[in-house]
C-alpha cells in the first residue's frame, strides 16, 4: 500500500492515543520499505530495514503500534517474547522459531489472498457437488419435473439457507491430528510437514449440508491453487515485508557478572543477534534470509537500560524512541475517539441483552481521572486499567442483564462512577499514605 509517513500516522491514531514520537519512527520505517521497493535490485541489496527498540511501561500501545502497523500493509507479522528463548545448550525455545513463525504467517495470508481469488469459482463447483447430492437423496420428490429444473430448484433453496441443517453423510477429506511435538510448544499438523508424503485419505462422515459446504469450497479451492506459488510468495513477503516484534527485550538485559538464573541472559542476546543481522534460516518451505526483515524490539527497561544490552545488539537497533505513561486526557480519548472504543464495545455487547447504555461526559471524566490515579498510586499498566476499571463499574449491570430482565436504559454518570468504584478508589486513597 502506498501511504505516506503522515497517512500511516493518521491511519494509527484512530486505534492508538499519544505516542507520536513512536508512532512517526514506525511510519517513517515502513515508508523506507516501499521507497527500496521502487530501487534498482543492486542498490536494494544494500538498504536493509532501520530495526527500532520501544521503552516505556506495559499497555500504553507498544505491540499495538507495531500489530497495526503490519495489518495496515497486510504485511505477515507476529510477536514473541524474548524471555521465551535460552540459550543453546539450555531448554528452552530455539530463537530461529520466530523466523519459522513468521513465514508459516506470509503462508496463511498468501493462502487466504489466493483462496478469495478462486472463492467463486470453488463455490460454484461446491455447489453443484452439493445439489447432485441432493438430488439423489430427494428423488423420490422429483416426480415428473425434469431433471435440470429439479437441480435449479434445488441449487436455489442451497442458496437460500433452506438445507443449512438438513444432515447429509458424505465425504470428507480426513485432516491428520494436531500433535504437540515439542512439550509447551504449538501443536503441530503432521499434513503441514510431510505434506504430499502422506496419501490423501477421505472418510464418511454425518454433518450438516452447511458445514459440508464449508468442506466442499475448501476442497475445491486447494484444488484450483498452486501451492508451489503461495510457498514462493510466502518467501518473498516474509522476507522483505515481515515484521518481527521482540518483547520483554529489557529481561534479557543483564551485565556480564551475571549467575545462577540469569546466567543465560546475555547467551540469549547473542543467539538473536545473527538472526537481526541477516542470516539464512531454514524453514520448511525453503530457506529464507532475515537481512530485510524489519525487528521492532520492546521493553519497559524500569531496572534494566538499554545501555545495559550487548553493544553489537544495540547497534542493530539503532532507532530507539520512548513511549510515555498515559495521561487522564489520553485516557479520555482512548474512551471516546478511538475506532470501537471500550465504552463503544460494552454498549453493543449490553445491548444484546436490551440493556442502552449510554455514558455521560462526566462519567467518562471519572473514570479516566481514576484510572490516571491508581496507575500513578499502584502498578502503572497503562490503558490496560480501563478494563479493570469498566469491570468494576458495569459488573451490576452485566450480572443482572439477561434472561427475564426488561428492556431499559442505563445513563452512566459521575455520581454512578464513584458509587459503583467507591471500593478501588477507598483502597486507592490508603496508597497514598502507604510507603
């Protein structure tokens, strides 16, 4: 997508309040990726990606940034934690899995990209597979109406919805089991590694005419797709589009003199650096090169610095911007101008049980005022507080909704507020005489 740094920007304020600082050093990254697309491939070869590091406390848009950055480009992303890996030698998680991961990710969008191409045409042969075997199975309806008009009346009511829950026994491609190979690790399909080695196998099986449908369009599409292509495809993105988000990048941050449980702390940098340099890993759909691939790195750093990293990784990092702790007007916006907002989100779901919520300016004054507080009196978490705030405040209301309950109409307002989160604000106001 060909957007502009100040587009980018706009495009994230919509889901992430303050933060410009972050916010520009992201967008400015992703318009280099574009502008070395449109270069010679000698001169492209030698622009790599500017990796960023992220520093600021938990919940004020770090992977929010980075998750929407990547989504707003389609470009495959996925986000690991730096404390999962240990170094070689020790048991743990094998920092090439984040590079495996990211290109399982290109697949799946490639994947995705390539079945919407064909949907249409999958569907219309799923559909006449399906009304064939509707056919046989209502014969006895059929009577003296010519076989082409039966299948036409047929295909109009599959459209229709009419079969959705008629139960059909057909056959279905058997899909092997996922098997969990690595204890604590994801579960695996044994199809997704061993791929044409094993026979394609079908079995009989009793569903319901839109949950073989489902199978049917699926089927068909892996049929009109050439899987050698997505695999290339999904190569290519992952390598010059991918997006790797590191957090808790501060936790592998120790000093040298270091032992017992931190003994593999700066071992674990070390097993990263060669991966944020640029070497070749080898994945299951071919090798793939990390040179391009753009790292944002992320850490609270309260203890640690990043001075305190293992200077070769530092300088792989060399943009580094600093997100600040939100503010009672942040949190104000984050509750009123972002796109399905909280107070938006705890609407629609109420309304569902014909509860209209409505919150008043003050309300939402109140509640960002305490949030603001009791981030400042007890652990700073960020917007995440305005979940445990909303919780408390609206838990009378969702615990009676439903059921036998009438509609009505809730209006939330300050005197609401403070009754309902008299509690946290009691406990709040000892913190402040707590040492």
């Amino acid at each position: 997508m060909d957007l502009s740094p100040k587009q980018i920007v706009n495009e994230l304020n919509k889901h992430i309040i303050g933060q410009d600082e972050a916010k520009k050093a992201v967008a400015i990254a992703l318009r280099n990726r574009y502008r070395r697309a449109q270069l010679s491939p000698e001169l492209r070869e030698e622009i790599t990606p500017k990796n960023i590091i992220m520093k600021g406390p938990t919940g004020v848009g770090k992977t929010e940034i980075a998750r929407r950055l990547a989504k707003l480009v389609k470009a495959p992303f996925i986000k690991v934690e730096a404390t999962k890996y240990t170094e070689v030698g020790y048991v743990g998680k094998d920092v090439e899995g984040m590079v495996r991961d990211l290109v399982e990710c290109a697949f799946r969008l490639v994947k995705d990209e390539k079945t919407a191409e064909v949907s249409v045409k999958a569907t219309d042969v799923a559909e006449r597979k399906m009304v064939n075997l509707l056919a046989e199975i209502k014969k006895a309806d059929r009577g003296e109406t010519p076989r082409e008009i039966f299948e036409a009346n047929l295909l109009e009511s599959l459209r229709k919805g009419v079969f959705d829950s008629m139960i059909i026994e057909t056959e279905i491609k058997d899909e092997p089991k996922n098997m969990e190979l690595i204890p604590g690790g994801a579960a695996i399909s044994l199809g997704s590694i061993f791929g044409e080695m094993l026979p394609q196998r079908k079995r009989k099986r009793k569903i319901s005419v839109k949950e073989a449908m489902k199978c049917f369009i699926e089927e068909e599409s892996d049929k009109l797709i050439d899987d050698d292509a997505v695999k290339e495809e999904a190569l290519r993105r992952a390598e010059n589009d991918g997006i790797i988000f590191i957090d808790e990048i501060d936790k592998i941050a120790g000093k040298e003199n270091t032992s017992g449980a931190d003994v593999s702390r700066e071992g674990v940098q070390r097993d990263i650096l060669p991966i944020v340099e640029g070497s070749t890993v080898m994945t299951k759909y071919g090798a793939v090169k990390t040179d391009y691939i753009l790292f944002i790195a992320a850490g609270a750093f309260h203890v640690a610095k990043v001075e305190d990293l293992i200077p070769e990784l530092q300088g792989r990092f060399p943009v580094s911007v600093e997100l600040q702790s939100l503010t009672k007007e942040d949190f104000v916006n984050i509750l009123t101008n972002t796109e399905h907002s909280l107070t938006q989100q705890y609407a629609v779901l109420l309304a569902v049980d014909h509860i209209d919520l409505r919150f008043t300016p003050d309300a939402i004054d109140a509640i960002a005022e305490i949030s603001e507080e009791i981030n400042l009196t007890s652990e700073d978490i960020g917007a995440r507080r305005l979940h445990t705030v909303m919780e408390y405040l609206l838990e009378d209301i969702s615990f009676n909704a439903g059921g036998d309950y009438p509609p009505v109409t809730v209006e939330i307002n300050r005197a609401y507020v403070e009754e309902h989160l008299s509690k946290i604000t009691r406990d709040r106001d000892l913190k402040k005489y707590v040492l």
